[in-house]
C-alpha cells in the first residue's frame, strides 16, 4: 500500500474531537392551541361527550390540581377530535388516525424547534453531519428523521439515528448518543431533536379508569432541538458553548419493570403507569444514579445545591420526592417546575426545555449565579433512569468545586 499513516492508533486518534461534547444551541417549540389547568376540564368532558360524568369530572379536577400543570399546548383541538370521532370512542379502533395526524405533526413540530437551535448556531443546516431524532408519538418508516432532511434542508448524507418510544428518558438518552457521536467523530455537528404529539395518548374518561385522568392532566405537546459538538471554538468562533455533557448514564432501577408500561394498541397507547409506586422507586435510587454519575469524574458530592438542576418532572409529586431525598433549597427545582406547570410533562422533550429555561435564566441573570455543575436526570420505562453531569462553559475551574 503507498503512503498511509504509519500508526494504526494515530490514525484512530486523528478521527477523534479533543475536547467534550458541548451544548452549542437550543430551540424549543409548541402548537399553536394553549389550554389553561381551569378551562381543560370543560373541553375534554365536552369534546368527548362525557358531561353527564360530573362526579368523574370532579375528580379528574382534583387529581389535575395535584399534578403541578397549570397550561399545557396541545395539537388536538376540539374541532380536530370533532373531526375523528373514533378517538373519543374508546371502543373503535383509531390507531390509523392517530397514526396518520403525528405522521405530519411530529416532523413539523421537530423543524419549527431545530429552525430554532439553527438559526442561534449561526451556521448553515448542510453543516449537520449528525441527526438524532427521538419521539413517542408514533413509529414510522421512513421516520421523523428522513422528514427533517427535506424540510430542513439537511444534507442527505447526514448520519440518522431514530429513537422511537423510549418514553420520558428519551431525551437525555438522545443527548448521551449525540456525546458519544460528537465526540468520536472529529468535527461532528450532532442535531437531536425531541418531540412528542399526544393525541396518540387521547382518550375518553371512564369511571374506575385512573389512569386516563392522569394520562390527561399531565401530558402536552411540545418539542426541542438542541445541537451538539466538540471543539467548539477551535472549529468555528461563531459558535457558542452553553454546556459541556461530561458524563452520561443510563441504569435501570431493580425489580421495577412493572412501574411504567406503554404499549401501542388499536386504541393509541395502553398501559399503565404506577402513580404511587413511582416517586418512591425514583428518590430511594436517585442518589445511586447520581454517584455513579459524577464519582468516575472524581467529584464527589456533599451538598447538591452546589449543582444546578435539570430533572424530569414525572409530576410535582416526583420533584417534591427529588427535593426531599436530596434536600435541595426550593429554587434548585425550580425550572423542571416551572416547565412542568407552562407546559405539561412532553416526556422526552420535558428536560431539554428545561436545559433551555435553564440557560435563559442564565442569560437573564435569573436563577443567581448558576453553579459550574449541573445535572440533567430523566425517568422512563424500565424504570430507566438516565443521569448526565453537565459543566457550564465559562465557569470558574474545577478545582472551586466541593471535590472531597
Ligand atoms: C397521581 C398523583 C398526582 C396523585 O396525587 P396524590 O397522591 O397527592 O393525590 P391524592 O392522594 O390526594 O389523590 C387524589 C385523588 O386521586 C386518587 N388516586 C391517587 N392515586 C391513585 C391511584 N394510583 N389509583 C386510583 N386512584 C388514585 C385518590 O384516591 C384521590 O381521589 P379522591 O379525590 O376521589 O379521593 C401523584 O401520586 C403523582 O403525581 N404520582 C406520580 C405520577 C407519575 O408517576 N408520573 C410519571 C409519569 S410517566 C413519565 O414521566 C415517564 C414516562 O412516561 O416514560
């Protein structure tokens, strides 16, 4: 062979970034239809015919005052189930329908959030070398992925990975590939784009049917892109670094398969998800996850209000558990309650948005000064628990840090 590089590890180590992958923009976006905690009773009672349940309704309204959701955005409006009678009916088949509603809605809920990041990132979209894409709304092929190439206008050579249901950790488990992609590939620019349409999850109230209300009360529609590379500033100096992702996790909690259960049936999503179970399972684990985590960093926790926070909001139940366990001050929560309660639990997409309201509060000079670590924690199926440490660029040096 004529002249290839002398080194077998050199080679390797030249295809490789230097530096961590880093959190270079972030866009988010909702449907255009909001609905408020006060009004959705009245909507989602009359848009499915159910007016004469008025003691469910009661109860749906006290179980949707305990969920922490005070507005959500959602794509199906009352004209749109006018519009499908089978998915109020709880007996028809309507899996197509829902099927064929997110088939558009998700690809172009995702471009209006990655317009969004694009446009921040100041380069153009043919420099995406890297597609990432995760919802749970739907499971097409071609998927979300191939849709975003066109209307983006994405190179159509750009390396696609397409996660499908993976339930409310899919976003930071879409942020810890899109760190191994960035990272292993020199020059890498990862777009991940998380988004999730509900009306796959729609369904009527039912007396003795728990989880319908919660399933209602707590989900919205929303979606967030956000891009990921290394390097950034020897690269190109128009970009600008917001997070270094500095270890990503992902652990299964023991003996709690059973806890969250989803499944497409002819009806949208069945399943179920163990309300009361669930808060439990996640605060007697969530130190664990948080150790092995930050410990293989060498940094070694005492008090986690040194950290700022990016944790899923399951429900106010989760985050009330989160706070107990770790004992954190009330304003450490307070953007995973804040996206909670303007937008619902989005599954996946919830922690990105919040990863945004984090960064803007930065910017605002809201939140005080945010601490040089942070942590991102999602909860999903499995119970999965994904946990990744994230350094805010431009903060002081690591040696400042409580390191034991
Ligand atoms: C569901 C809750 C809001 C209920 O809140 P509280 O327990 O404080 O409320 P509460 O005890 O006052 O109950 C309010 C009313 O609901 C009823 N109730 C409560 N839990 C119930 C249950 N499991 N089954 C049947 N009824 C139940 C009570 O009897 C009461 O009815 P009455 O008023 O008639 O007496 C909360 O437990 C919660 O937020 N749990 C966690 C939710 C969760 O797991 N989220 C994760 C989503 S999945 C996710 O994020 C990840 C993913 O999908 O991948």
């Amino acid at each position: 062979m004529g002249s290839a590089p002398a080194n077998v590890g050199e080679m390797w180590r030249a295809r490789r970034a230097d530096g961590p992958a880093t959190v270079l923009a972030i866009g988010t976006a909702n449907p255009a239809s909001c609905v408020t905690r006060d009004e959705f009773p009245d909507f989602y009672f009359r848009a499915t015919k159910s007016e004469h349940l008025t003691g469910l309704k009661d109860k749906f309204k006290r179980v949707s005052q305990r969920l922490g959701v005070e507005r959500r955005y959602l794509h199906h409006t009352e004209e749109l189930l006018a519009a499908h009678p089978e998915i109020i009916d709880n007996s028809a088949p309507s899996l197509d329908v829902r099927m064929d509603i997110v088939k558009t809605a998700v690809p172009e809920l995702s471009a209006k959030a990655s317009r969004k990041a694009i446009a921040e990132w100041g380069r153009p979209a043919t420099d995406i070398t890297h597609l990432v894409v995760t919802t749970n709304s739907g499971a097409h092929i071609p998927g979300v992925d191939f849709q975003l190439i066109s209307l983006l206008g994405l190179r159509p050579d750009v390396r696609r990975s397409m996660l499908y249901l993976n339930g409310c950790y899919a976003g930071a488990a879409a942020l810890r590939l899109a760190k191994d992609l960035a990272e292993n590939n020199r020059g890498a620019r990862v777009l991940v784009v998380c988004a999730e349409i509900t009306v796959i999850l729609f369904s009527a109230p039912e007396e003795g049917n728990f989880q319908t209300l919660v399933n209602q009360g707590l989900f919205g529609d929303g979606a967030a892109a956000i891009i990921v590379g290394s390097d950034p500033v020897m690269n190109n100096p128009i970009e600008r670094p917001l997070f270094e992702i500095m270890a990503a996790t992902q652990t299964i909690i023991p003996n709690s398969e059973d806890a969250i259960v989803m499944y497409l049936t002819k009806v949208g999503y069945g399943g179920k998800i163990s309300t009361r179970e669930n808060p439990v399972l996640i605060g007697d684990n969530i130190e664990r996850c948080l150790a092995d985590t930050f410990e293989p960093l060498g940094i070694f926790c005492s008090d986690w209000n040194d950290m700022f926070w990016a944790v899923h909001p399951g429900s106010s139940a989760i985050l009330d558990k989160v706070d107990a366990v770790l004992k954190l001050k009330p304003e450490k929560l307070a953007p995973s309650r804040r996206v909670l309660s303007e937008n619902g639990n989005m599954f996946g997409a919830t922690v990105l948005f919040i990863l945004d309201e984090l960064r803007r509060g930065m910017d605002k000079g809201e939140h005080g000064e945010l601490p040089e670590w942070g942590v991102m924690t999602a909860f999903g199926p499995g119970l999965t628990v994904e946990t990744i440490a994230l350094h805010r660029c431009g903060a002081r040096p690591v040696e400042n840090v409580d390191v034991a």
